[in-house]
C-alpha cells in the first residue's frame, strides 16, 4: 500500500452541550477516538445515519474545528502545523447544497477565482485564464462566467461548486453529500464528472453520503460510521458483499434497490437512535441490535482486523465468547 | 370490479407569471382503487407537487386547475363548494408534506396539532380525540405516546416529526392520502420503517396512497401503480412491475439508467445520463416536451403525439415502441 496522504489518529472531538436554561453544560462526544487513513486516489466513502458525526469528522478534516485530541496528518506532516492556508491549498470541500453554497451577488468568475485571489495566485488576467480552464475540466461553456448563480440550474451551480474546490489544485477533496439535492439525471452527471476528475488528476475523495447505492459505485473503501466510532471498515465490494457488523448490516438492508416487488425491508433496527449524550453503556449500538448479549451491554468491543478491514464487534473478536457465534 | 376512489382526466394547470401562462401541468389522466399505491416519480419542476395540491384543492386563488373529470368517491373536486372540501380535507384525504421541520406549528404542542383535525371534523369529546392520538402515536413507533402530547416540535428530532405528520394525517381515518416525498429529508434506515409503516396502514386500512417521489428505489419498493411525470405531462403510466422491467418511454429508460443498480452496474463505471436541461414551459407548448434530450426526436416530435397501449401500460411518444428497436441496433453497432 502507498503511503497514506490523508491520515487521522485517534482523533477526538468533544463539544460541550448546555441542556436547558440552568442545565450544566454536558459533554457531547460526536467524534470518539477514530483512526483513519486515505491512500492517494482512493474514494473513501463514509456513511452512518444523521448524527453519527460524519459531517464533525469532514469539518476537521477541512480545518473548520480542531480536534479535541489525536492528530490529523496530511502527507505525514501534522495539520495543527500547517497554517489554514497551507491546508486549504491541500484539502478543499463540496457541500451539499449548490443553492446556498455560491454567492448569489458574486458572478460565477468571481466565485471560482475567490480562492487563487485569498491565496494570491497570479494576476488578474492569469486568474480569468485559470477560470476559463476549470469550467472546461467540469463541462461548463467559458460564457458562463458572467452569469451568476441564479441563473444556473441545480447541476450547473454543483459544477461549479466543483470548479471552486479544484481551482487550487488539491490533493484531496472533501464531498459532503455532493448529489443529494439533484435530480436522478443530474446527480449521475455528477458523479461520472467525480469519476473522471478523479482518474485524471489522481484526486483522493472522502465522499460522505447517506446514499449508499452512490457510495458503492464511487467508493474504493468505505468506512461505517455509529456514534462518533468508526465501526467497520472494508474494501468496497468486501462490505457491500459481505457486511460484518450487526449495524452495516442493517444499514445495507434498508437500501431500497429499484427491484420491484421485494417490497419495504424490514431492518429491525428499532425506532430511536441514541441520544449522543447519554450514549448507551458497553457497545454503543447494542440498544439496537438484534444480537446483543450480556457481555455487548458492559463491555465496549474493541477494532478487530478482519481481511484487509476492521470491525468493531464482539462476535468478531477471538477472545470474547461471543466469537463462536460469528 | 375495483373499488375506484380517484379519477382525474384531463387536468391542466396552467399558472400565470409576468406576461405570460407557466403550462405547469398539461392534461394528465389518472385513477386509483382503493388499497392501491400509486407514485408519481419525476424530477423538480415535472408537476408532480401541484398535481397533489390541485387534487387537495391547495393551490391558492390565483391558479385555477381545469379537468373535464377530478372526482373523489363521487364528488366533483373542482366544482365542490369551499364547504365540501374543507369536509373533505383532513378528514376523508389527508396529505403528508416533505418538510416536517416546517409544516409543524412550532407554536403549538403536538397534541394539540394532532387533535385540531379531529375536532374540527368530527363531533367528539376532547378525551376521545387524546385517546385516538395516543393510540397513532404508538402506532407510528413513538414511545412514551402519551408524554409526547405536551411537546412541542423543536424538542422532536426529524425522524419523529415525520412520524407525528404521518398520525396527524390518519387521525380522521382518511381514505385517501397524499404523501409528497414523505422521507426525502431522513436517514435510509428511518426511511424504510416508515415507509414499511404507510404501507402496511393502507393495506391495514383499505385506504389508498399516492406517493410523490424522485427516488426510483422507493417506487420499486412501494408502488402498485407508477405514473412517470416530465415537465407537466404524464410520459408513461402502468403497474411497478412493467415500468421496472420494461421501460417504454425514452424519458423512462434514461431514468432508469441514470441510477447506480447494485450487483448489475458495474462500480465506478459511467452511469447514464439524460443530457440537456427541462425546456421552459411558458408561453405555447406543443409536441413531446422531452423532443429536445431524446436520442429519437426527429420532426415529427413536434406534433401530436400519440399513446401507446401495452396491457395496463401506456406511454406517450411517435415511434409506437418508444425507440427500443433502434437503441437495440444502435448498441450491437
């Protein structure tokens, strides 16, 4: 395996929560000690229900909080030690949204250029040249530098949301749920543009998504994610094929494929996903799961390697006497 | 015979903007049994919204729906007087809208926004209405039914919000619901407990469904009945089984291949795509609406198009199997 560009080590973060008007403030793990790390032009995909602290993990990443503890190393050098500038130049973001992401009083040109002007990149003119270019590598014709955002169509503006984030030339791209406010025929656009991007400039994505049908054809690995832990984490075909955890399981299983007739999947999950707050005792998903013991009610499991992945569960580890079960 | 509950023919809504007429919806044909789940599929802009509102009779005053036929078990919805379909609405059909972040009250308790319907609608003690919300609640999965009635929304997450829209939508036992892309804003695993949950209701209660969508996997899973809808025209109609399998519209087909199918796309190739944008529909429309991104179009798409039947499905374009001979010859080429 190539040298990893993007590596996390046991990183924290810790927010404290104030309930109520004289409540005491309480802390709020959203991310619990996570262990990560992206080859260059892999596609991580990471996936978990709302709340699970992927978005906090994406904001690190982009320098936006910093770590309560653990470290964030780019190309083995600390982020910490790299000012926010060096970073952005590095690590750049697509957001969600493409209506509320872009100026709408600045012109697309203006829009695109803003991070060689912050970074003080060439001229003016060399700027306009540069913009000129990007629109070329996302497929939107030069005239379109003079319009703003509003007169551009929902894929239009993601595009250039897109030309924004590699007008810096970064190593990694940050995309947080890139497609979810497209239509079908636009998001598939999309996401061949990230496809092709990616082969041609050997970008390396963490593609955070609650699509999960779109994370198993973009991601090269994905990552599970449940309260703030990192609770498996596979090669792509590996986990889709075969998930281990009782949780990527169920995950999987509400995926509703375009398969008539099989009908709404029962997931068995239960309703209610646990209050951050007061996470539940031992594994934090065993509320949930259909094979909870005692010992999953006490005792929090520890990462297990599991071919080339890990998995965080009882059932999985040789020295519980859960793991027969398996 | 089936029990037939909604019949639409014909509906147009045109909306007027500065100068001129938005052809937001252009003469769609429609109808529904009872215990029948029907989706309206389609992209943002296709008409698929207003058509559910226009059947509500939402739409506002300043746009008029026409229909030569919209009836509701017998009731003309379109001559129906304010009276009528204030009786009807929230009691006899209900509607579930997309955002449960906005379409809550966040003025008033979920109890009290859960009663207000019954009340209204059917002479009731307050008591029996409580108890009909306690019993929806836990129906929809809540826990703790009864202490939930004091909330107010903003101390509900957004899971439980939609489902508290979902037992203010039942509380009158409607028999017709209208649910306007009810899980788009929540999390997979929430979305299939509460569709499995609308589902088993219509079947449970012999109500029926229709359920707006832009998402394929969901009307494979739920629909009995699709209705594929392009910028205000219904393209194909037929039953969930068909439209999966044999796609006859372009529009269709190019939907269909627009989204990654798990085990048959092969991972990280290309996805198919529908090139152009969704034409603007003020001003005269005529022809196929989607003649300006179909890989088919030729003149005559400009013309009347004619519909096709093949059993129970039915779609709307020139060439009688919708190009899928010449997409045949075109990929052996």
């Amino acid at each position: 395996m190539t040298a990893p560009v993007l590596e996390l080590r046991n990183v924290v973060k810790t927010y404290s929560v104030k309930q109520g008007l004289m409540g005491r403030p309480k802390p709020l793990t959203a991310v619990k000690d996570v262990s990560l790390s992206l080859g260059r032009s892999e596609v991580l995909g990471l996936v978990g229900e709302s709340g699970c602290g992927k978005s906090t993990l994406a904001k690190i990443l982009l320098g936006l909080e910093a770590p309560t503890s653990g470290e964030v190393l780019v190309d083995g050098e600390a982020l910490g030690a790299q000012d926010r500038l060096k970073l952005a130049r590095r690590i750049q973001p697509i957001f969600q949204d493409p209506y509320s992401s872009l100026n709408p009083r600045k012109s697309i040109a203006d829009i695109i250029s803003l991070p060689l002007r912050v970074h003080g990149i060439g001229d003016a003119a060399s700027q306009k040249q540069a913009v000129r270019e990007i629109l070329d590598v996302v497929g939107l014709p030069s005239r379109v530098m003079n319009t703003y955002p509003s007169q551009m169509s929902g894929g239009q503006r993601q595009r250039v949301a897109i030309a924004r984030a590699l007008i810096m030339k970064p190593e990694i791209v940050i995309c947080d749920e890139p497609t979810s406010a497209l239509d079908v025929s636009v998001q598939s656009q999309i996401l061949n543009l990230l496809g092709e991007l990616r082969r041609e400039f050997g970008l390396t994505y963490l593609f955070i998504s609650h699509n999960l049908a779109v994370v198993e054809h973009l991601a090269t690995r994905v990552a599970v994610m449940y309260l703030g832990r990192i609770v498996e984490e596979a090669e792509t075909g590996e986990l889709f094929d075969n998930p281990r955890h009782p949780y990527s399981r169920a995950l999987l299983k509400s995926v509703l494929t375009p398969e008539p007739g099989l009908g709404v999947p029962d997931t068995q999950l239960g309703m209610a996903y646990p209050n951050p707050i007061n996470p539940p005792s031992g594994c934090a998903f065993h509320p949930r799961c259909p094979l909870a013991t005692e010992l999953c009610k006490t005792r929090a499991p520890r990462p297990v390697a599991q071919d080339g992945g890990l998995v965080e569960c009882h059932l999985y580890d040789p020295e519980t006497e859960m793991f027969e079960q398996a | 015979m089936a029990d037939r509950l909604l019949t639409v023919r014909d509906l147009v809504i045109d909306i007027p903007v500065g100068g001129g007429t938005l052809h937001a919806v252009r003469g769609i044909d429609f109808e529904l049994d009872r215990g029948e789940v029907l989706c309206i599929v389609g992209e943002s802009g296709s008409g698929k919204s207003l058509t559910s509102l226009a059947l509500m009779g939402l739409l506002g005053k300043r746009i008029k729906p026409k229909a030569t036929q919209m009836d509701f078990d017998g009731t003309a919805l379109l001559s129906a007087s304010k009276k009528t379909m204030r009786g009807l609405r929230g009691a006899r059909m209900s509607m579930i809208f997309q955002e449960p972040m906005t379409s809550l009250n966040p003025a008033y308790t979920i109890g009290d926004q859960l009663m207000e319907a019954m009340l209204l609608h059917r002479d009731v003690p307050r008591s029996q209405a409580r108890a009909r919300a306690v019993e929806l609640l836990e129906k929809v999965g809540i826990t703790a039914a009864e202490s939930r009635l004091g909330q107010y929304p903003h101390q509900l997450s957004g899971g439980l919000r939609q489902r508290v829209m979902i037992a203010m939508a039942l509380m009158c036992g409607p028999e017709l619901i209208i649910a306007d892309e009810p899980t788009t804003a929540l999390d997979v695993t929430i979305q299939a407990q509460i569709l499995r949950l609308l589902v088993d209701l219509v079947r449970e209660m012999g109500m029926a469904m229709i359920l707006i969508t832009h998402d394929l996997g969901v009307v494979a899973r739920v629909a009995d009945k699709v209705a594929v809808m392009y910028a205000g025209e219904l393209v194909e109609t037929g039953p969930a089984k068909q439209i999966f399998e044999a796609p006859m519209h372009p529009y269709t087909r190019g939907l269909l291949r627009c989204i990654p199918l798990p085990g048959k796309t092969k991972r990280g190739s290309e996805l198919g795509t529908i090139p152009g944008i969704v034409p603007s529909l003020v001003g005269k429309v005529s022809g196929c609406v989607f003649r300006t991104r179909c890989g088919f179009a030729t003149e005559a798409c400009r013309g009347d198009i004619p519909r096709h039947l093949r059993g129970p499905q039915a779609f709307r374009c020139v060439l009688d199997d919708g190009g899928l001979s010449q997409e045949k010859q075109e990929v052996q080429a």
